[in-house]
C-alpha cells in the first residue's frame, strides 16, 4: 500500500507571470523527519489521458480542486516496536494514519534515496491482518534528483496476510523507475508554490506523479491513477488528487515590533502560510513571565497585521502573539518589549548587538549595570560601570534582553535585541 498524495489538474496560465528555476531536490531539503505531521485532502477527477504537462517551466493549476470530504492526518514517527517492523531491517521511519487503529507504513530514508519498505494493516471488521514488504526498498526519490534525470531499481514485493486462521502469501517481482519529467509553478487552493519539480514514479501496474519541493518534507501533491485494463496495460481512467491543506508551511511571524504612537503600544507584525491559522491572542505582561490576552486579531488575505493597546506606559512591558490555529493548535511568537519614550537618558550601541555593547554614560559618572534575560536571569552585572566599559554578548542567547541601570538619580531601564 502506498503512501496517499495528492493529484493535479494542471492549466498553463500564460496571463500570469510566476518566476520558477530548475530545482535540484536533496536529500537534507526534502527526506520526512520523525516528528513530521501532515493533514491533507483527496478527490477524484476522470481522465483517459495522463492529466498533466511534464516538461520545464510549467504552470500547473490545482488552485480549482474540490475537497471530497475525506481527510487524512499522518504522523511520522520511528517504527521501532511497531506491528511488523521486525521483519523490516531497513525501515527507520514511519508513517501512521491517525484516523486508523492501525495502520502502519514503512520506509527506508537514507542520504542516497526515500523508499518504501512495507506496509502493515489489519482489519478488524473482517478479521485480516495484512503485511507487505519490499527487498530492496521501492523507491520514491533518489538523491540529488532534477529534471531528466532517471534512476531504475529492481525490487521483490512479498505479500502476506492471515485469513481466517490461514496464513496467505504471495511474492513477486519488478522494476521501479523514478524520473524528473518537469518543474515550475504549483497552484493549489491554499497556496503558490515556485521551484517545483514533478517526479514520475512508475511500476508495473502503477502511475504517480509527485510534485516536490526542497524545504516541505512530503509531497505538495500527488497524482495516483487508479485503474488499468483486464491485461494491466496501464489504461487510466480515473485519478485520485490527494493534496495537503494542513502542516507543510508553518505560519511564520517573520517580524514582530513595538513602538509608540500617541504614547500607547502599537504591535506590527508580518506573518506568512496564513492558511491554516485562525488569528493571534495579544498578550500583555509586566514582568516577562505572566501573560495575559489583551486583544484578538483575526488571520485575513494579507500577511500586515497591528495592534494598538490603550494602555498607559509608566514602566517597561512585554508583549508577544498565541498564535491559534483552525485546528486549536496554539503556538507563540517571541516576547518582545516597549518601555515609555522618556524614562531612559542613557542609550546603547550597536542594538541589536552582535559580540559586545557599550553604553552612554553622561558626564563621565559611575553607574551600577545589570542585564537580564526574559526569563529573569542575571546575565551582567557592574557596580562601577563607566563609558569605557564593554559588555561582551557573543555568548549569549539570540533574543530580547532588559538593562536595568541605577545613577543617583534613581533606576532606568533600556531594552536591547541579541542577534
């Protein structure tokens, strides 16, 4: 049984301009990883051709597919101790399908190539427990694959199941071909992709077309046929489209800022690979640790989001984003910080820091310098601190950091950026 990925419907869009190289897919950008998880849709189309285009600098449009309903959520995960996974020595991934008690796919993932080991599945409704595994492993990908290039293996499929108290068995053998036939722009409904590479996968009985990209560690869709005629000569008359709406880019906050407009907190952020995400709690916090939902802003079709917070400055505050995804899934932003425009005289530099800092010191005096981490660790501390001290910050963590500095006229507070 083969892992389920999606199929495409493609259009060439020659009154949209998409800018797509010929990608090079490795091992390190695209082989899955424990710990991976993807949620994906399926339909089926008619076709008694092969329904795409192969060859460079495609457009291929699956931006009209239609979910059938049915949804899969997989899991990657180690299949050590799994049912089966004895009689497979290669295998060291595998891929579980949540919405089933079990069922178990297994692969090989190496530097050289993404095989598929086996498959364990039982049926409790009639009794059946079905295994299957392939010597050497089926391969899906080689490494590095691009376009024309082809690579063939030889491969023996043993199949077994248990029927009844009997155990039934049967093995063949094959070839498999895997080839790079063409890349360019994907369009599904939930996103463009550029710098993809279709892969035709053929076996005996078997068509598939994985579209690929290095970055995403499953495919973004897959093209499966699924019928041929009484003498398997490979007559397709209907395709499956499984593509994934669900995990293969993260929404990512890639800049979160604070400043102030009419002395209250304004947040910007940009965000990316929206899809999937419903909004972001706000949350506020007077010391770093605590935190608390102060508003609610929800994901639209762009990727500039804000916040302004009527709240009144008198010492610095903390902010960062919960991110709430569709599915409930609640993930968070770094915490950053805003003190009010007049409470320091003092100023640092270079901020963001790289290896060290130095600090303004008016009129030559000493002061007392402390540094903290958010999570309230004392990172640096000096009680006779002058202009001609350097903090030295190559050591420290990436993030936001609190400079806390006592003259004689009281505590001020400076925040600064680790890069």
């Amino acid at each position: 049984m083969k892992l389920k990925l999606p199929v495409l419907f493609y259009s060439l869009l020659i009154t949209i301009s998409f800018v797509s190289a010929q990608p090079i897919i490795t091992a390190a950008g695209f082989n899955p990883q424990i710990g991976d998880n993807y949620k994906i849709q399926n339909t089926t189309f008619y076709s008694t051709s092969v329904p795409i285009v192969e060859g460079p600098d495609q457009i291929w449009d699956g931006s009209s597919l239609v979910d059938s309903g049915a949804a899969f959520t997989y899991s990657f995960i180690s299949p050590k101790g799994l049912p089966g996974s004895d009689s497979l020595p290669l295998a060291n991934l595998a891929i579980k399908d949540i919405s089933s008690a079990a069922s178990y796919s297994y692969f090989q993932i190496t530097s050289g190539k993404w095989g598929w080991a086996g498959h364990y599945f039982k049926d409790s409704a009639i009794g059946k427990s079905h295994f299957e595994r392939n010597s050497p492993s089926a391969p899906y990908m080689f490494y590095p694959i691009t376009y024309n290039q082809s690579k063939t293996d030889t491969i023996l499929d043993y199949n077994s199941w248990v029927d009844n108290g009997n155990l039934v068995s049967n093995t063949s053998k094959g070839v498999n071909t895997v080839s790079g036939v063409g890349y360019g722009t994907l369009l599904l409904p939930h996103a463009n992709y550029n710098n993809v590479l279709c892969v035709k996968i053929q076996g005996a009985n078997s068509l598939d077309y994985w579209f690929v990209a290095n970055g995403i560690h499953c495919p973004l869709l897959q093209l499966t046929s699924n019928r041929t005629d009484s003498n398997n000569n490979n007559i397709r008359t209907d395709w499956t489209a499984i593509y994934y709406s669900g995990i293969p880019l993260p929404l990512e906050i890639t800049t979160f800022t604070a400043s102030l407009k009419n002395k209250s907190p304004l947040l910007q952020w940009q965000a990316t690979n929206i899809f999937n995400a419903k909004g972001f709690n706000v949350q506020r916090s007077i010391n770093g640790k605590s935190f608390e939902n102060v508003g609610f802003v929800a994901v639209g079709n762009n990727t500039n989001y804000s916040y302004s917070d009527d709240f009144k400055l008198t010492s610095t505050v903390f902010y960062r984003l919960q991110q709430v995804d569709k599915d409930g899934s609640e993930f968070y932003s770094k915490t950053i910080c805003i003190q009010p425009d007049y409470i320091s005289s003092y100023s640092i530099f270079p901020n963001p820091a790289k290896d060290a800092i130095h600090i303004s010191i008016p009129d030559g005096n000493k002061v007392a310098v402390f540094v903290y981490n958010l999570s309230g660790k004392l990172v640096f501390e000096n009680a006779s601190f002058t202009v001609s001290t350097v903090i030295e910050t190559n050591k420290w963590a990436k993030g936001s950091y609190l400079i806390r500095i006592k003259d004689n006229t009281g505590w001020q507070v400076i925040n600064m950026e680790k890069e």
